[in-house]
C-alpha cells in the first residue's frame, strides 16, 4: 500500500463511534494475529494539530510482529513489535517545540494485553544536549509494574545529577526521596525531592500538587539547608491556586 500524502486531525477521531459497551476489548495479541502481511507507505503523513512532526511513515506486519520507520525533520523512530509484545524502540529522535536540540531515546518496553494498561515494565535510555552542561544529560529509566526510578546524569560522569524514585497509581503519581546535586554553581549544592499529583488521570486542571524541594549549601561558614513546600494546591491553564512556604 502507497500513499504520497494523508492528513488526520485529532478533532475528528473523537467523534468516532465507540463500539458496544458490553464487548470485551480486543487484545494486543489478538489484534497482532488478525493483522494480515503488509507493507504500508506514507511519503508525507500529517497529524493535527501536531504538524511541526510531519514526515514519512513505513509499516510492516509478518509472523514476526510489526516493524516501524518514521523519518521526519523533527520526529524520527525505529521500532519493532515482536508477537510477545515486546516493543523494541531501537532509536527515537524528537525536537521539543522551542528548541534546536533534539531528545534521543531507545529501550525495550513490554506492552500489556490491554492496551488501556500502563506498560508492566521496560527500560529506556537518553540523551540531549542543553545550554546548561557542556555535555549531553543522559537519562536512565527503569521500571517493574507501576514503580520505577529515573536516573539523570552528566555523560562521562559516574555520579548522578539526580535519583527520582517514582510510583504510578490509578489517583496518584508520585516522586519519593529524590536526591540531587548540581556541582556547577560557585557554591556547590544538593538536596532532596518528593511530588505528588493527585487526580492526575483528570487533567491538569483538576490535578492536586503536592511537593517538597531541599536546598542543602556547604560553605566557609558551615552548612545551610531551605526547605520550599509546595501546596496542596492546584496550578491550571485558567485558575491556579498553589500556596508555598519558604523556610
């Protein structure tokens, strides 16, 4: 199958009628089966209103799974879905809005039976560029079930910038005892972070924040520590109300 060009606008697949309430969903394995042998290519495919990652599309399906290539000017992937549903995200290339510097990812992600689930577990790695560092940030994330830690680092340095242990729950995401250090500023610093967002599977809107940063300085004069607390509160695109406290 060849096309040179499709557009699909988000707007419309909302609209789309749902299937019978009562039947079960179909599953990723079950779909994976029903797919016949294709080769499918589109020159230039479109999603509104996400045009700034245009770009080429090339699907196939066999007995093996399903291969994907994607090459855009901002968006490009390499991806493979084998019959056990493992996702293997051989390279993931994305240029944030506003930025000149792209997001480089790969890792392996075991997708579960029923696609409305969050993936039981994978592994995914890394690296951009920032005004910040001289060197690429690498990220690290890891994780079993619905916990993980994401593990951010300078390249070729084997101490971390940060250590965020986190926890997805139907209500609640949360970061607990997250460590970190930025050793770049004349003054050394470290400290420690935790997050909650309750009611995040609401929206931003109706998101409750919680959080709480530590601010650890050592210097002539000994150690100093400020501690920022943040809500519970709520921070929206119309209606914001996040009380903090400094101490």
């Amino acid at each position: 199958l060849l096309s040179d060009k499709v557009s699909v606008d988000s707007a419309c697949l909302s609209k789309l009628p749902s299937g019978d309430a009562n039947s079960a969903p179909l599953a990723l394995d079950q779909l994976q089966q029903q797919l016949p042998p294709l080769d499918l290519t589109i020159n230039d495919l479109t999603l509104i209103p996400w045009q700034r990652y245009a770009g080429k599309l090339q699907l196939s399906s066999g007995p093996d799974g399903q291969r994907l290539h994607y090459r855009g000017p901002n968006l490009s992937a390499e991806a493979q879905l084998d019959e056990k549903q493992q996702l293997t995200l051989q390279s993931l290339t994305v240029v944030p809005p506003n930025s000149a510097q792209p997001l480089h990812l790969a890792g392996k992600i075991t997708i579960p039976l029923d696609l409305a689930s969050l993936p039981t577990q994978g592994a995914l790695q890394g690296e951009m560029q920032t005004a910040y560092l001289e060197k690429p940030v690498l990220l690290d994330m890891r994780w079993q079930q619905q916990q993980g830690v994401l593990t951010v680092s300078e390249k070729g340095d084997d101490r971390p910038l940060a250590v965020l242990p986190w926890e997805v729950a139907p209500q609640r995401v949360s970061i607990k005892q997250g460590e970190w250090r930025w050793p770049y500023s004349e003054q050394p610093l470290n400290g420690g972070l935790s997050i909650a967002l309750h009611d995040w599977s609401k929206g931003l809107d109706e998101t409750e924040i919680s959080a709480r940063l530590n601010v650890i300085t050592a210097g002539h004069n000994g150690k100093g520590n400020a501690v920022l607390t943040l809500g519970p509160g709520k921070v929206g695109l119309t209606d914001s109300d996040l009380r903090f406290q400094l101490t």
